[in-house]
C-alpha cells in the first residue's frame, strides 16, 4: 500500500484478507483462531472459516455441538475470529455475535460437506472427555452432532503491518464508518 490509505480503501483491502481466509484452503490463513468465554475465562481454538459474507458482514464456521465451544457462545453470544494474512501483513479482528444453527437449519450445509470431512462430527465420547489412551474415542459422521456458527460482525479491526504500520477500527454501531487509531 503505497499511496496514502483511505478509511474505504482499508476496509476493502481488510474484506479482502478476510474472503481470501475463506478460498485458500490448506493455508494458515484459512484457519482463524475463535475466541469465547467460559466459565473459566477466555477459551480459543482453531476452526476452518466456511463462508465469508462481505456485504452482510457475516461469517460461518463449522463444529461437533458436543464441543465445549457451543455451551460457551450459547451461554454469551459474544466472540472473536482473529485472522493473520502473512502475505498481505495483515490482522482482521472481527467481534461478533454467534448464533448456533443445528438440525433442519444446517441440512443444505451439510451436504456440502465431503464423506471423509463428516467424521469431524460426532465424536464419541463427547470433544474433551477425559480418555485412557490418545486413540479411546470414535469419530463416526453424524448429522446430529453437526453446529453452524453463525457470526454475525458487530466491530472490525484491520491493522496493516507494512512500514508505516496502520489500524483502523470498523463498529456497526457508525454505519462502519471507520475510525484510525495508532497501531
């Protein structure tokens, strides 16, 4: 980014990082990191980013409703999806508001799922129950243990590596109409 930037140029150029975190698959970028609150504090983990919905501000991950994650963001619907973009030096910090889709609601995703991606859901027993040895469990696919987090983005922080490092943060709440803030 060479020329100076404007609030609407790093929006686009922050969407961007975004939707490619969804196309490029078999990457880092492809693999947000989600942030919820437990009972126990902050929990993050790793999940694949499914759909990106630019004009909606909107995202969706997949996960086994046995996990820990969908009591947590049922509990508070609050969350954040942290993405790093090596190539465009880029950090997309999106705040949201997770609704968990389950049954009838998730049918048509779940048929876009390939056969031997399906045993991520369904664990058995349940994600994070304690085991006897690293291979006690099964992962048969089920369709009812298949959730669809559905996030809705409430506020977007782009903050651009390159020299001179910039940030700028996005709320819903004006319109997303930008704000810079020092890096």
């Amino acid at each position: 980014m060479s020329e100076m930037p404007t609030l609407p140029g790093f929006w686009a150029l922050g969407w961007d990082a975004v939707e490619r975190a969804c196309a490029l698959t078999g990457v880092q970028v492809h693999h947000p990191v989600l942030a919820t609150m437990s009972d126990a504090g902050p929990q993050m983990r790793t999940l694949v980013l499914r759909v990106v919905d630019r004009a909606g501000c909107a995202l969706e991950m997949q996960t086994d409703l046995g996990s820990s994650k969908v009591s947590e963001l049922r509990n508070d619907p609050r969350a954040q999806v942290l993405i790093w973009d090596t190539d465009a030096l880029l950090q997309a910090r999106l705040s949201c508001e997770v609704t968990v889709l389950t049954g009838a609601e998730t049918a048509g995703r779940w048929d876009l799922i390939p056969e031997r991606s399906r045993r991520g859901y369904g664990a058995r027993p349940k994600p994070a129950t304690p085991i006897s040895d690293p291979f006690a469990y099964e992962k048969p696919s089920d369709f009812n243990c298949f959730a669809v987090l559905s996030a809705q983005v409430t506020q977007v922080e782009f903050m651009q590596l390159e020299d001179p490092h910039r940030r700028a943060i996005f709320a819903r709440s004006d319109d997303w109409a930008g704000q810079w803030v020092v890096p």
